[in-house]
C-alpha cells in the first residue's frame, strides 16, 4: 500500500519561538470568538463564517441579519437567534 514517511526530519527544522508565539497569539483570539472548544461553539462559528462567505459570494452583504437569516435557512432554529448574533459580533471583533 502507499506509505509516506518523512525520511529527512532534520532538513525541516522546529519552529521558532516567534512562530510559536505567532500561533498562539492566532488560537486565543479564535478562542475568544468561539469560546470554549466544545462541537456546539465550533459548528455555530463554522456556520456563520460559512454564511459570511455564501453571501459574499453571491454579491450579497454580510450584514448581522443577512447572516442571521442564512443561518436560520441552513440549520433551521438548532440555535437561537441571540447566540447567531452573539458569534457573528465576536467573529467581526477579530476580524478587525
């Protein structure tokens, strides 16, 4: 069967100190917009970045309500309302 093995590890090095710091600085402030990393937090981000994006797509804006009524299209009301605002407004926080 098709194995792959990095056979060199050496010539790929670590990652320094300044990347890690650089990823860790990326994880908290996604933290902070999704909250804890429980399925629930995560799918209700993931779906309205995935409506920020169908919108835009389509040439439409990705106003609050816009994304609130594409949500409430795709997943039907699985979340309330305010907790669809709630993210999109932390999601947009970290966007600046």
């Amino acid at each position: 069967p098709n194995e792959f093995k990095i056979i060199n590890i050496e010539n790929y090095g670590t990652p320094g100190s300044e990347l890690e710091q650089e990823v860790e600085q990326l994880l908290v402030k996604f933290q902070n917009a999704v909250g804890p990393f429980t399925f629930d937090n995560l799918e209700c981000l993931g779906t309205v970045i995935y409506c920020i994006e169908t919108l835009l797509f389509q040439g439409k804006s990705a106003t609050e309500e816009n994304v609130v009524n594409e949500f409430i299209a795709w997943k039907g009301h699985k979340y309330p309302r305010e907790r669809i605002i709630q993210t999109y407004e932390n999601y947009k926080k970290i966007q600046q």
